[in-house]
C-alpha cells in the first residue's frame, strides 16, 4: 500500500485496517463498518472536542482576586 494512503481507519478510536479499493484505485480511509464514514467520524471528533474541558490556560484566581 502507498505511504500516501492510510492504513488504518481514520474513525477516532478506531484501529482497524482500511478497506482496499474493490477495483485496484485508491483505498478508503476507512474500515469495512459501515458507521465509519467521513460524516460520523465528523460528527465522533465534534463530540469527543465537546467533551473535553476548555484549556483557558489561567492559574486559579488567588483569594485576594475573588476579594476585589
């Protein structure tokens, strides 16, 4: 398989390999499971980034901030 092309299936979490092309082009970028496609994985990354709790990357406030 070319370098070029994933191996394993782009889903998150998913490692399976990607299905071949049935007539010898390019493989797709994703597994033989048929709720592996571009519009779930979209919608898997859009949920798995709304489950992670925001970085703002601020110390917490001191007691003498939370005072004034």
């Amino acid at each position: 398989m070319n370098d070029r092309f994933p191996q394993q299936c782009i889903y998150p979490g998913c490692d399976r390999p990607v299905v071949p092309h049935p007539l010898g082009g390019p493989p797709s970028a994703f597994c033989d499971l048929e709720t592996h496609h571009a519009l779930s994985a979209h919608q898997e990354r859009q949920r798995l980034a709304a489950t992670e709790e925001p970085d703002v990357g601020r110390q917490p406030a001191s007691e003498e901030e939370i005072k004034s």
